[in-house]
C-alpha cells in the first residue's frame, strides 16, 4: 500500500502523514526533508541558491543527512523552496523517492508531488490544505514556543511567498492531483484531522 500525503507549508500534512503511518504500520519519508537537506548545503557552503548548477555540484545526493534539526527553521524552508525550483535538484532525487514509496510492503511520503509525480499510482492520496492564516497563525505560535520574535505578518508573508513559489514552478508544481481527496484543516484539532484522514484512506483501499 503506499498512501501520498501532499500539500503547502503548515498545512498539517507532516503531522497527518506521521499519524498515518503510525495507524497503518507504514515507513514514513517527509520528502521536504530531501530538499532542505540541499538547502542548508548550499547555506553552509555560501552559494547562490539560484544557481542550479552550483547547488547540483555541491551536493552528494545519495549521502544527504535528514536528521538535523536545524533543518527545519524557517529559513532553510525557504532557501528549500528556491532549490527545489530546479529541475537537476529534483531529477537528483527522484529515484530515491520512488524506490522508497514501492519498497516491499508499501510506504506513505509526504510533500508537494507525491500523488503527481514520484507515486502517481499511490492507492491513496490526500491533499491537506488550510488557509494562509490559519496556516500562518500554527506557525507563529509554533516559532513563538520556540522563543522566536517573529511577527506574525512576516510570517504570513513567508508562507504566501512559499506557497506561490511551490505552485509557479514548471517542474513539479505543487498541484492537487486529480484522483487525491482535498482534507480542509483550517477547522479541525489535530485529532480531527487525523480521524478524518484515516476515513479517507481507509475508504480509498
Ligand atoms: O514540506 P516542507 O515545508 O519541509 O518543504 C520544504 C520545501 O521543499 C517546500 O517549500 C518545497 O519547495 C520543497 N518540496 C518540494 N517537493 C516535495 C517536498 C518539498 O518541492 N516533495
């Protein structure tokens, strides 16, 4: 079985696709984790991120660490949402995602293309969407706990500029595919969403 959770930053999808794959006894790959990777190689080695071809080249694909935790501030998702624009980063890790979700057993990943393009013959895919602000507001509390003095409109920003870089692009762009079920979350608790998630899966196989 291999479900494809995909949607925008904030959406709650990360949370969904780790309590699924809990629910269901599936290995879980956050896919965004791949590109922040690349992200914080092309910060560390100080290289314009608009250069596919020097990002490319720094970059062992096969040997990318997903464990950091830094991997995960904001900046880097941005710097991740610039990388993964280009079409050789997203070639570079292509194989390594379908090899994941058709592993034996089945697999559940989570990101922008997973229904579209790394597992369109998933048995079951969601998009989890919620709105700006409602995804904006998670985030600013989640940044605030975390003792961050980020305001909340800067954060509105970075989510809306986040969003229209993922779905402009030509390669991959974030897309609802046409046989995914859309999971609205701006209104529902964490565990809502999970049981209603589950419900679509379940009612998907
Ligand atoms: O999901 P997350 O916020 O960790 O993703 C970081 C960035 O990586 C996204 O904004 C997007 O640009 C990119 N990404 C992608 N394709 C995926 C997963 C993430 O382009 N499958």
């Amino acid at each position: 079985m291999i479900i494809a959770v995909d949607g925008p930053a904030a959406s709650g999808k990360g949370t969904i696709a780790k309590a699924l794959a809990r629910h269901f006894g599936l290995p879980h790959l956050d896919t965004g984790l791949l590109y922040r990777a690349v992200a914080a190689t092309v910060r560390r080695l100080d290289l314009d991120p608009s250069r596919e071809a020097d990002a490319v080249a720094a970059c062992d694909f096969d040997e990318l660490t997903l464990a950091d935790p830094s991997l995960r501030d904001d900046e880097t998702g941005q710097l991740a949402s610039i990388v993964s624009a280009h079409p050789l980063v997203r070639a570079a890790l292509l194989q390594r995602q379908k090899r994941f979700a058709h592993q034996p057993g089945g697999a559940i990943l989570d990101g922008r293309d997973i229904g579209t393009v790394i597992a369109p013959d998933a048995d079951a895919k969601l998009f989890v969407k919620a709105s700006p602000q409602v995804r904006a507001r998670r985030r600013h509390a989640e940044l605030t706990g975390r003792g961050s003095e980020a305001s909340f409109d800067q954060v509105l920003a970075d989510i809306r500029a986040r969003d229209a870089r993922d779905s402009a692009r030509a390669t991959a762009p974030l897309t609802q595919a046409a046989d995914a079920a859309a999971l609205d979350t701006s209104n529902l608790t964490i565990d809502a969403s999970v049981a209603r998630a589950i419900a679509l899966v379940e009612a998907r196989l």
